[in-house]
C-alpha cells in the first residue's frame, strides 16, 4: 500500500473519530442541559435519528455519534478494498471482501434481534 494511501486512511480514521466525539459530547451537554437521562434505544430507528437531529434530541445526537464511530473503520476497510483492487493484490482483495461480508452480515442480523 502506498504512503499517500496510508495518509488518507489515517486521515479517514481521524476525520472519524473527530466528527463522532463532536456528537456524542453535543448529546452529553445536551442531556446535562435537558436533565433527561432516560434511554430506550429499541425505540430509535435510523429515521428517528434523522428526525431526532433536526429536533435538538440529545439522545440521537449521541446515536449518530456512536454511529459515526461504528461507521469509520467501515469506510476505512472500504477505502482498502479499493487500493487493494487498484493494485490487483487479489490476496488482499480477497481477504478484504471476506471481512466486509462478515460486517455486512453481522449488520443485518444485528438489526433483526
């Protein structure tokens, strides 16, 4: 793999970490600020977090933060897959692929339990 691609991965997982932490301690100072410290989380779908954004919800501010951080290393492997394929380093390409499957497959069942 490249240096410049090794930058932009490690800028990747930066970028990640920077815009998850923002959320999640908007939503910290948020629910200090609100004084609502209860939390269900069965009840927040994608669209409720969305819709949460747009409403001031401190809870889905703290969602798309933990999302934001779950999401990073996906968009990391993504951005490898990609360099891998690039290169024609079939090895690599082939081991990446087995890994996103594998997320890809513990999302769903993930949302279905």
């Amino acid at each position: 793999m490249t240096d410049a691609m090794t930058k932009r991965i490690s800028k990747v997982l930066i970028s990640g970490v920077l815009i998850s932490s923002f959320f999640i301690l908007l939503g910290i100072i948020m629910t200090i600020k609100q004084n609502n410290f209860t939390f269900n989380q069965s009840e927040y779908t994608f669209s409720h977090l969305i819709n949460g954004l747009f409403q001031i919800d401190s809870k889905a501010y703290l969602m798309m933060g933990i999302f934001i951080l779950i999401l990073t290393p996906i968009i990391r492997l993504l951005g490898m897959l990609v360099q891998f394929i690039i290169e024609k380093n079939t090895l690599y390409v082939a081991i990446s692929t087995i890994v996103l499957v594998v997320l890809v497959i513990s999302f769903f069942m993930g949302i279905t339990h």
